[in-house]
C-alpha cells in the first residue's frame, strides 16, 4: 500500500477542524471532526465565516464562478471533499457531505471548485461579480450574485 500523507490544520478550530488523510491518488479519504471543547473556539469560530467577491467568467456562453486556494483551504474545503449542491432563494449552497454527488477538484495545495452551467443564469442575471461565503457553522459555501 502507497504511503498515506496526514495533514492537521492548525489553524483551524471548532466544528471545522478536520483531519485530512491523502492517499496516493491526492484524495480526501477521511474528515475526522474533533470531540471536546475549546476556549478559544468561538473567536476563531467567527474568523472562519469568510467572504470574497470574484468575478464572474463563461464559457461557452454560460455563466462560470470559480473559487480556488486559500479561501477553500482555510474553510476546509480540500481536494477530494464531496458536497451537495443546491439553489436556495437566489443562492447557490454548497453543503460539505460524505454522500455528496459534486466533489472538489484540484490539487492537495490549490483545491479548485469549478462551476459553470445554465442554472448559474438566474442567479448571476445583471451581475458581473459574485461574493463566496463561508459559513463555519453549518460547513456551508453559499454563492449569491452582487449588482
């Protein structure tokens, strides 16, 4: 069997601290959740709810939004994560989940979420920008369109 790469993130802490476990092929096999209760975890807690505004890309004539690196490494979100995705009052919700159908593509150090389609239209309708948020609480990424 290869050899296993375990990677703590450190900085990470509350119900978002993960143990990440990366087998030969770069993959998330596991995503341990911590038991026990730490002082400091409610001030970093609020850190982890993070926003960034991007632009919005195409391709082929459909709308694009694409987040990449530190923002995903920071919430969690790495290579290998597998997630739900749905459309909830004019946001798109990506929901962290060991049965999810969507996974994160990229690399162990630049994780990449990649996504283009027609149900991107309504929501990025007369927008050119969109904002990403990180919701700690529920390991949530919520994408909405900004005018």
């Amino acid at each position: 069997m290869g050899r296993v790469l375990l990677r703590r993130f450190d900085h990470l802490h509350g119900p978002n601290c993960r143990l990440v476990v990366v087998g030969r092929t770069g993959r998330a096999a596991l995503n341990a959740r911590p038991s026990g209760n730490d002082p400091k975890a409610s001030k970093k807690e609020n850190k982890m709810n993070a926003s960034k505004i991007l632009k919005i890309g195409t391709n082929r004539g459909k709308p694009r939004a694409w987040v990449e690196g530190k923002f995903l490494i920071d919430a969690g979100w790495v290579r290998g994560v597998t997630y739900h995705q749905t459309i909830e009052k004019d946001a798109l919700v990506l929901s962290a989940h060991e049965s999810g159908k969507k996974r994160v593509a990229g690399s162990v150090g630049r994780p990449v979420l990649d996504l283009n389609g027609g149900y991107l239209v309504p929501l990025f309708e007369g927008c050119v920008t969109f904002s990403v948020t990180h919701d700690a609480w529920f390991n949530q990424i919520v994408i909405k369109g900004v005018k």
